[in-house]
C-alpha cells in the first residue's frame, strides 16, 4: 500500500468520492436470505427442517455494485431491468430511499424480477432458489437505457458495465455505449460474466475473477507464471487498457499497458478471516470505479478496493463497506 498509495493521498482520493459520479449498468437484482435454525429432519423426506428466525431482503446484482458506491458517499446512478412485480416495487422503493433516481430503470411487462432467496441455517446456505428470465432483452428496452447514458454524460466519470448474464448486457449495447462515450474523460469498468470476452471489446478495464480469466484466456492458472500469460493473453486479444484479476485469498493482479509494455502489480489479500466471498467482486468494481471517477490513477484505484474488498470479505451476506470503514482500515 505505501509505495502506491501515501494515506494523505489515499484520504483525497475519498474526500472527492462525493463529487464523483458512476453509472452502473447491468442486471439488477434482489437477494433474499432466510435465516433459521435446523434441529430435527422432517419425517416427510430426507431433509432438514429449518426453523426461519429471520428473514432480509438486500439489493443484488449490479443493485449491490450500486450499493457499495452508494455506501462509499458516491452519487450512484444505475440501469437496467426489473419486472411488473412486487420484488420490482421493492426495489424501487429501495432506490427511493436511498434518494437514488430510477429514472434509468425499464420496467418490462413480461419478465419477473431477478429473485434470489437463500436459506441460510447455522451460518451455513443450505439451498437457494432463483426466480428470473435470462432472455435477451427487447431492443425498445436497450434503447431506454443508451437515452439514459447520453443523458448523464456530464454527470459522470465511470460507467459499471455489471454482467450477470440475465439478458441486459449485449454486443450492442456494449458497442453503444463506447460510441455514445467515445470523445469523453469516461472510464468504462467492466464485470464480465461470459466465456467470450470479445463482447467487451474496448472496456478501459476488466475485473474477472481467476475462473472467468482462466475461462476466457482458455487456460488453467496454477502459478504465478500462468497468471501472467492470461493477464497478457486478455489484454493482447481484447483491447482493454487493463486486466485485474481478483484471485480470493490470494488478493488481485493488475495488468495494465504502458506504451508497449504491460505492467503487472500484485495486491496481496487485506482481509484477516474470510467468512463470506458474497458480494466481493462487487465491492472491487464499485470501489475501483468510484475512485477513479473521483481522479485516482488506475493503481491507486486498485489499491482502495483491495482495502475495501478486505473488509466485505469479514462479514456475512451480501454486504458493502462505508466510507468511514474504508478510511479506519488506511
């Protein structure tokens, strides 16, 4: 961190996070955990029974990117898809709550919303069950949210591109989106879902996890040597700026190129126990984007949502991480 990052710098860097604006785009979803107790099997099927204690209703998805941003003191705006339902108005309500505008939101008729719900007994998922459609979404609904996109170019500094593979994120849409940004300052940060990492062409950046990287470069990571050909496999044949790699307990590698040359830095893991990955890779993007939204250079960025992916990784359920958090761990 301190050869990077000084804490004086660090803490400018957070004190214009209230400046900066992202938009995230991407599949939105709702997490629903059911907390309980197991102590007896039923006597109706080879199962346990769970004694529901509790149950939470949390944003998911490119929602929970949108809610570490929002935790962080960003000014958050977000698009995408929900359905004609109650989890939809949930969600809103949600955004409404949090003085986030839905405006880039498109309700669809025919689609649910995204609903994941998680029994959760003794600390432990026992099942989850998923409500959603993965269908392509129409192009009336992808138009709505590039009318968005032009509409907050000045209000912004990054665009989240969250995939999730639910329908939202297309070629198209991808291929808009650099067209509509293309003669501007914009960072265009990109979560990627799919094997083929051609569709996300031109991304200033790119954060898979180690199994997408492994997947996408088609080959297995298993030293520090593998890890270098896929970051430079990646940024060879796709023409992003930067490669990070997020690799769990092992922390995360940024490939980045500079003139000719890449330039790997690694970011060991901040987090003393690892209890829950949920969330994790949401934290990175959201924190990473938001600081250089907010003038931090790409290392730097990286840097802070290290520290912030750290402390998400401490706690339980899809969870974020707030300002002052992040700045008690500098």
């Amino acid at each position: 961190m301190h050869n990077i990052l000084t804490k004086k710098r660090a803490l400018g860097i957070i004190n214009n996070f209230s400046g900066a604006g992202v938009l995230v785009i991407g599949d939105i979803m709702v997490d629903h955990f059911i907390w309980g107790k197991v102590s007896r099997i039923s006597p109706e099927a080879p199962v346990p029974v769970v004694d529901v204690q509790k149950d939470s209703i949390l944003l998911g998805g490119c929602a929970n990117v949108l809610n570490s941003i929002y935790s962080m003191g960003g000014k958050v705006y977000v698009a995408g898809v929900i359905g004609a339902d109650n989890m939809g108005k949930l969600l809103l309500e949600e955004l409404r709550e949090r003085k986030i505008e839905t405006a880039g939101i498109v309700v669809e008729k025919a689609r649910p919303t995204t609903l994941k719900t998680r029994i959760v007994a003794h600390g432990q998922q026992m099942v989850r069950f998923d409500k959603e459609s993965r269908k392509p979404i129409p192009k009336e609904s992808t138009k709505k949210i590039l009318q968005y996109v032009k509409s907050l170019h000045k209000k912004i500094g990054a665009v989240i591109i969250s995939d999730y593979s639910k329908g939202v994120i297309s070629r198209e849409l991808i291929a808009e989106i650099r067209e509509i940004l293309k003669d501007s300052k914009i960072y265009i940060c990109l979560d990627p879902k799919q094997n083929d990492f051609s569709m996300y062409e031109g991304a200033y950046v790119i954060t898979p996890n180690h199994h997408e990287a492994q997947r996408a470069a088609g080959m297995e990571i298993t030293n520090g040597n593998d890890l270098q050909q896929v970051g430079e496999i990646l940024l060879k044949k796709h023409n992003f700026h930067a490669v990070l790699i997020t690799r769990g307990e092992e922390g995360m590698s940024l490939f980045e190129r500079r003139n000719s040359k890449i330039i790997r830095s690694d970011f060991p893991a901040q987090a003393k126990e690892i209890y829950d990955v949920t969330g994790a890779g949401d934290t990175v993007i959201g924190v990473l984007a938001l600081s250089l939204a907010a003038q931090a250079d790409l290392k730097e960025a990286t840097c802070l949502a290290n520290q912030a992916a750290g402390i998400v990784v401490g706690k339980v359920g899809t969870a974020t991480v707030s300002q002052e958090e992040l700045m008690q761990t500098l």
